[in-house]
C-alpha cells in the first residue's frame, strides 16, 4: 500500500515538476519504427524548444504524440489533439480535407543528398525487372495514407497498366519497414516505400531491385486549426531559421523553407485519380 | 575439669549452588544455543539480502526487457502490442503479480494480473519509465510476489540453520569434553581432596598424581594444595597444642579467679566476723562497765543502808527508843535481803554464763507448773489488789524442761506484771500449743514497754525506759528468763499486749 503511494506521489511530483509555461504536442505517425521517429525528430524539437523559449519568453516543452498509424495522426491535427505534426502530402491533402483551417508552417528542405521520395521494390534475386511484370504478383503497400507508400505507388503502377485487379494480392502494411522487411523475406514479392527506408536495409545487406522511382515531395509540418497565431509565427520563424546541424543531421533534412498548399498539387491530383487503380 | 577443643574448619565448602561441570555445560549451551540465534540471524540476512539482490537484478532486467519490448509501442500507444507483451511476459514469470503499462500522463495501456494476486501481501513493486532521446513517453509498473523469495529464504535458512546448530553442537561437545578433560577434572581432584582434607581435617592429603596433560596452572595449584595442606596440618597440630595450653591457662586462671573470689569473700567474712567480734567486745565491754558501774550501784545501796543502820544502831542503842532501834534492824534486815537477793540473781546468771547450771530436763506438766507460781505470787497480787486469768488451752501441756527453772522465769514474768500492773487491774495467763511447742504468754494492764525496747529489757541490768524512775529490780530478773530459756532451746520475747500493757511469751519444746 505504502509502495504505490509513493508511487503516486512521485508521479505527481514528476508531473509537477515537468510543467512549463508553454505545453504544445506534436504529432507523428509511425512512418518507421517509433523509436527512430523519436530519434529523428527529438533533437529537433529540442533546439526548438529553447528558441521558442526566447521568442516567447517563457519555458516551452513539446511533447511528442506519436500514433501507431496514419488515421489518428490526421484526426488528432484535425481535431487539434496536437498543435503541430509533421505529415507526409497525402495526409496534409486528407487532413485539409476535413480541417481546412489547418496551416502550413514550413516545408522540410532536402535537395542536396534525396534522390527521389520513394520506390517500387522487388528483390535483387526476384526475377523481375519491370513493374509489367508485377501483374499477378504479391504487392505490399504502406499505410492507406502514405503518400510514397501507397498513392505514388499506385500511381506508377496505373501509369504501368498494372492496376488492383492485376495483382495476385496486396495488403497495406503500414511502416515502410514493414514493407521492406517482408518483401525481403519473400511475404511479397514487391513493396513500395520510401528511400531512407531502402537504404537502412541496403546497409544491413539486403540487396533490392528499383523498378520505379517517385520525384522528391515536400514534407509539411502542420499547424492545427485555431493555434495562436504568435505561437504560430515562432514556430514558423525558428524553423525556417533553423540551422543546428546535428539536430538537422538527425531529421536527415537540410532545414526547412516556406510552404503552401500549391506544393501539394501533384499529390492531391494522386490522390484523387487513386480511385481508377481500382477499376 | 577437660574441655573437647573445636575444630574450627577455615576452608568454607559449599553444598549449595551449581558445580562447575553443570555451570560449563549450561555456559555451553547458551553459547550454542545464542550462536544458533545469531547464526540463523546473520544467515537470513544474509540470505534475505542476496536473493534481494538476485530478485531485484531479474526484476530490473525483466523490467529493462519489458520496456525494451514495449518501447515500440509505448511510443506509439500501440495498445494491442503492449497488451500482447505484458500477457505474454506475465505468463513466462511466476513471479510476476501484475504488470501495468501506463503513457506518460499516467494512462492505462496494457495491464496483466494474475488472479491470485488479490490475495498475495508479499509483493513488491518496480517503475520502469520509458525515456527516449530525453523524453518520457510512460512508464511500466511491475508487482513482484516476495512469498517465494521468503519460501525460499526461509528454506535456505532452516538449512543452514541446522548444519550450524549441528556444527556448533559438535564444537561445543568437543570444548565441553576437552575442558572437562583438561580443567574440570583436575579442578574437581583438587576440589575432592580439599573436601577430604576438610572432612577428615588431620588427614593427610592423597597425593595422587595430576594427568600429563593438565595445565601448568592447574599443577601448580594441585602442588600449591598439597604444599597448603601440609602447612595446614602442622598449623592445625600446633594450633592443637596452643588451643590446649589456652585452655590449660584458661582453666588455671579460672580456679585462680575462683580461689581469689573465695579468698575475698572469706576475708569479708571474716571482716565483718571481726568487726562484729569487734563490735561485740565493744558491745561487751561496755555491758561490762556497765555491769560493774550497775553492780557497784546495786551492791553499795544495800551495803551502804546496813553500813548507815548499824551505825546509827551503834551509836544511838542506847538514846533512842526501841522502835526507832527496830526499824533500823527492819531496815538492815530489808537491804540485807536485797542484796542476798541480788547476789543469788548474780551468782545464777554467772551460773548460766559459765555453763555450770545444770537443768533437770523431764516431761513436765506446764499447766500445773503455772498454776503453783500463781498461788506462790497470790499474797503479792492481793497486796495491789489484782486479779489474775488462767487458761490452758487443754488439760495439760507437757513439755521438756526444769521444772524448777521454767517456774523461776514464770514467777518473774507474774512478778515484772505484778510491779507494773496498776492497783484493781488484771494479770493474764495464757498457756497454749504452738506448732511442736509449748507457748506461755503473761499478759498485762501495766503501764506497758515503750516501742523500740521489747528486744534491750532482755539485757542485764535494762529496765524499760517507763519503770526506771519509780519500780525497783535488780535489772537482771529478764536476763536470766532469756538464759534459762534459751539453755531450753526454747524462745523467749516480749510485745505489746492486746489487753493495753506487756506481753511477755516463752515458747520450748512440746515432750514427745
């Protein structure tokens, strides 16, 4: 009994302690393993912690929501459970949908190393060269809402005349991870996910065939509907300012430029046309 | 007069109390049984600590690979993965009670219980938080049961516990026969021979050999003893013979002390024998001049009358008239009597004094003796006109004496009564038995003795201090009474009378 008071009462204390005058949550999905999320992005959101701080005058922590899939990180932004998240396109154009006051605050910069956003994979040793040569073949997507797991993928593949229907069987996965993991060990005999995830498993020695690569899409962060417009602007401007290398060496960018909605064309147009892959 | 000289014993033994080997072997089993206390203490500490140690190094690895597990989905509030984690590592670990997994604002999201975990008390509880990069994303709370522990303990514990009780029992046998060997038992030979040495105080010590293995000291004090006990004896036996000599002293200076005692009361004796002697012949001689200035008196008043008369008859025979001649002769005559009077009373008190009185002792008839003296006094009694009572208790009192003597002591009692009765009065005669004696007790209506003089009207030539001036006697008639009564081994005393005057009594010897 004495145990778990303590217990309480050092929770209450921690809890305590860890207030700050500004509290803002920031959304993610599990694009790949939580962990490396948090890896990714914590220093970031640290450097930015201190420079709101100054820009604001009071302490500010961010906390991280990170949800296991792509759906409660929209409808968290959407319902403004978080005040800022970082999306892929497809889920800014599925989140402005259904929350049109969401803003951009920045795009991520990544121009020098990024070859491209995502691709169509099969194993080195698959025998197949081409994505015609998918048709009745085993096809892992990424999440429903992926833009380089699903929708590019479906895209290129359309574009290919391989649609739904061709394939022998496809599922979505979720992480890109997943996907890589499981057409690696032969689940599936294609995947599609993005190119950091192609190069992690490169590394580890697992050798992939590209069939197809998608062009380079800007990743937005997020602003929820409603959130204080000087928040806002602090946000916008320490990130669009924001030059600690080893934070941005984490995040793998080169830092962060202005955005709007009209970077997000070609990736509403995806998701639009998505509809006839399954025709 | 022999004493018996006690023997007063100097080395105090002691039947009472505990003898060493109880008190060695009660020590021992303290020491046992403390060490088994303190040794099952240390044991469980001991062991209570490591298996601490070794529940709280599984609990904190258990711990580390549960959040390891869940980091993922803790993160990610994967609560269908983390469910799946607890239950599958709640399943794997007997140990575990519960385990929670909770976000970071404390939200629930997995949980796994073990169902007898409601009733457990022993438990406890380890927190994990998850942090990463800095940041808590929750924490994981394992219940850990301490019954098995304490089960284990407790077993482990009892184990242990009994091989050192087992092994501290056979240390202690072992000590206890090696002290019992080396140091009780020649304690208890020198004790034994001490006791015998007590008992048969004189005796001489058994000089039995010590083991080889006893201790140096222990040699030492058995040789000490020995040595002791022999100085002992021949203190016992010296102090034997002072003891005796003391009480030869003592008894020698006893009689000496008994003898002066003696000594000194004899000497008072005879002190007071003397100064009584002396007294006496003090006494004596003035009786003496008085006797002689008393008898010079007494003779030359007498003699002086016949000397006066016969002279005045001489030298006036022939002037004066024949009367006057005869009352000269009368007159003569009288002092002539007197003093033949006086030198009888004289003559028998030198009688009695001398001894050379001698008493014809038979039964006689008091009563009858008693009777005649008062028709011998009558013509003196009808002279003052006094009347005499007579009473005899019985018929007849038969006693041992003179016949002629005890009436002569009688005649003077009636004739003391007589002179100092007045004239019309009355003379008591009581005659009566008394014990073994005969008692006679004149009586009279006199002018009685002053108080302080019944005992000196008994001495020669005393009268009472009331008769001096008018009543004439020899002053000699009481004392002869005194010494004819007395030559009697009889009594004799005077008193106040009840009837006003004198009273005076002689008591002798019934006749058997």
């Amino acid at each position: 009994m004495s145990q778990r008071f303590i217990i309480f009462f050092s929770l209450l204390i921690a809890s305590f302690s860890a207030m700050a005058d500004l509290q803002l949550r920031f959304g993610l999905y599990t694009s790949d393993k939580p962990s490396d999320m948090v890896k990714q992005f914590r220093p970031v959101l640290n450097v930015l912690e201190k420079d709101l701080a100054l820009k604001l005058k009071k302490t500010v922590k961010i906390k991280l929501k990170i949800t296991n899939s792509y759906e409660k990180s929209i409808q968290n932004l959407v319902n403004g459970k978080v005040d800022f998240a970082r999306f892929g396109p497809a889920s800014y154009v599925l989140s402005v949908q259904k929350n049109p006051k969401i803003k951009i605050l920045v795009n991520e910069k990544n121009r020098q190393q990024k070859k491209f956003s995502g691709a169509i994979v099969v194993k080195a040793d698959s025998g197949i060269d081409s994505l015609a040569q998918l048709a009745g073949k085993r096809f892992a997507f990424g999440n429903k809402n992926s833009t380089t797991g699903r929708y590019f993928a479906q895209f290129r593949l359309q574009e290919n005349g391989i649609k739904a229907k061709d394939l022998a069987t496809f599922d979505y996965l979720g992480r890109h991870d997943s996907v890589a993991a499981l057409v690696s060990a032969g689940r599936y005999d294609a995947g599609s996910f993005k190119e950091g995830t192609l190069r992690k498993f490169e590394k580890k020695g697992v050798k992939f065939k590209i069939l197809s690569t998608y062009p380079n899409v800007f990743k937005p962060w997020l602003a929820r509907a409603g959130l204080d417009e000087k928040v806002f602007k602090a946000i916008q401007v320490s990130l669009l300012s924001f030059n600690d290398q080893n934070a941005l060496q984490r995040l793998k960018r080169d830092g962060f430029v202005a955005g709007s909605d009209s970077d997000y064309k070609l990736t509403r147009m995806t998701i639009e046309n998505n509809r006839q892959f399954f025709e | 007069m022999s004493r018996a000289i006690s023997v007063k014993r100097y080395i105090p033994f002691h039947s009472r109390g505990w003898s060493l080997v109880k008190q060695v072997l009660v020590s021992i089993s303290l020491v046992i049984i403390l060490l088994a206390i303190g040794a099952n203490l240390v044991i469980r500490n001991i062991e209570t600590s490591y298996l601490n140690q070794l529940l709280e190094a599984e609990s904190e690895r258990t711990t580390n690979l549960v959040a390891q597990a869940a980091l993922e989905g803790i993160i990610s509030e994967d609560i269908p993965h983390l469910q799946t984690i607890v239950e599958q590592v709640g399943a794997t670990s007997p140990s575990i009670l519960s385990i929670s997994i909770f976000s970071y604002d404390h939200k629930e999201l997995a949980n796994w219980s073990r169902e007898q975990s409601l009733h457990l008390k022993q438990f406890v509880v380890w927190r994990k938080s998850v942090v990463l990069e800095g940041e808590e994303f929750g924490y994981i709370v394992i219940h850990w049961r301490t019954d098995l522990i304490s089960q284990q303990v407790d077993k482990h514990v009892n184990y242990l516990s009994y091989l050192v009780l087992g092994v501290v029992i056979v240390v202690g046998l072992v000590s206890f026969l090696l002290i019992h060997w080396l140091v009780i038992k020649p304690i208890q030979r020198i004790n034994h021979d001490l006791s015998h040495f007590q008992q048969n105080d004189s005796v001489i010590l058994n000089n039995r050999p010590m083991s080889k293995y006893s201790a140096i000291e222990l040699l030492n004090l058995s040789q000490s003893v020995n040595d002791l006990s022999q100085l002992w004896n021949h203190n016992r036996q010296r102090e034997r013979r002072l003891l005796h000599e003391v009480e030869l002293r003592k008894e020698a200076e006893q009689e000496l002390v008994y003898s002066r005692d003696n000594l000194q009361r004899e000497v008072a004796k005879k002190t007071q024998e003397l100064r009584q002697a002396m007294k006496n012949a003090k006494k004596a001689n003035h009786s003496k001049s008085t006797f002689l200035a008393n008898m010079s008196h007494e003779l030359r008043t007498p003699m002086h009358a016949i000397l006066s008369f016969s002279r005045f008859g001489l030298l006036k025979y022939d002037s004066v008239n024949q009367d006057k001649l005869k009352s000269y002769f009368a007159n003569i005559h009288e002092s002539a009597n007197r003093l033949l009077l006086l030198l009888n009373d004289l003559l028998d008190l030198a009688k009695l004094e001398a001894g050379k009185m001698e008493l014809n002792i038979m039964s006689n008839d008091i009563c009858m003796v008693s009777k005649n003296c008062i028709v011998e006094m009558e013509a003196a009694m009808e002279e003052k006109s006094l009347s005499i009572e007579w009473h005899c208790s019985s018929k007849e009192l038969l006693g041992k004496f003179d016949r002629l003597r005890v009436a002569q002591v009688i005649v003077n009692f009636l004739s003391n009564a007589i002179k100092f009765t007045p004239e019309g009065k009355k003379i008591y005669l009581k005659l009566e038995s008394v014990d073994n004696n005969i008692q006679l007790a004149v009586h009279d209506e006199g002018i009685g003795v002053p108080c302080g003089e019944y005992d000196t009207v008994f001495e020669r030539f005393v009268q009472s201090s009331n008769s001096e001036a008018k009543i004439k006697g020899t002053g000699l008639g009481l004392s002869i009474c005194k010494e004819i009564i007395e030559k009697h081994q009889g009594k004799i005393w005077a008193e106040a009378s009840e009837k006003g005057g004198a009273a005076f009594k002689f008591q002798l010897p019934r006749a058997s």
